[in-house]
C-alpha cells in the first residue's frame, strides 16, 4: 500500500483517480489546487504525488518545482492533456523539473494504478511523522 496525493482542479478526474487508487489498497488524499497540493505535501510524506500540469493559480509545472525546492522527495506523476510552449511539451518540461514519470490525458486506469504502485516500490521515501 502507498501513500498517494491526488492534486487535479477537475473534481470529476480526482473523485475518479482517488477511487480507483483506493480500490487498489492505497491510502490516498486528494487537493483541488497546487497551492493545497504542496501543503498537503509538507505536512505528510506521500510515496507518490499524482499532479495535473494545467491548472489555475498554481499549475503543475510551478507545484513541481516548489515540491523539489523544499526538499519533497516523493515520487510524481505529471498529467497533461496538452499543452506547448516554445516547441516544448508541458510534459516535457515536467520530466526535466524533476517528475518520475508523465502520463497524457485522458490516462488508462489499469495504467495510473501499475505505475503508482511501481514508483512507490521502487525506494521507499516514507519519513518518519
């Protein structure tokens, strides 16, 4: 079992993801903004951070980064639609920012839960509370 935070603005995706990855045995919590998402973060170590890139106030990309600046070494997810700037995907930008791995939208659910648990397998980064 892995400690998961959801961070997506679309209720409708994050109800969606927290129920599947609950289904799967994971202890998840979600946040509706990247603001609430890196509170969130530094107040409990999760083993993974499920973050979608587009999002208002704080999107994914600037979330990402702040989650490394402060030292938050759970693994992540970036998901995205979309979206270039200059040639460059925001997934791409995101893979270089410091996430594990990218998925594009709309994401396979048997996918998002191999992965999940993979990424939480693979070092622990559990901290003592």
């Amino acid at each position: 079992m892995a400690t998961v935070l959801v961070i997506d603005d679309e209720q409708e995706a994050r109800e969606l993801w927290r129920d599947l990855l609950a289904a799967e045995g994971h202890d998840v919590q979600t946040a509706e903004t990247g603001n609430e998402g890196l509170e969130a973060a530094l107040e409990r170590a999760f083993d993974v951070i499920v973050t979608d890139i587009l999002m208002p106030e704080k999107d994914g990309i600037e979330t990402l980064m702040e989650l490394r600046n402060e030292g938050v070494r759970s693994r992540v997810i970036a998901v995205s639609g979309g979206g270039v700037v200059v040639d460059t995907s925001f997934l791409d930008v995101a893979s270089k920012l410091g996430a594990n791995l990218t998925l594009t939208k709309p994401v396979d659910p048997s996918e998002l839960c191999r992965e999940v648990s993979r990424l939480a397998d693979m070092d622990p980064v559990r901290q003592a509370a």
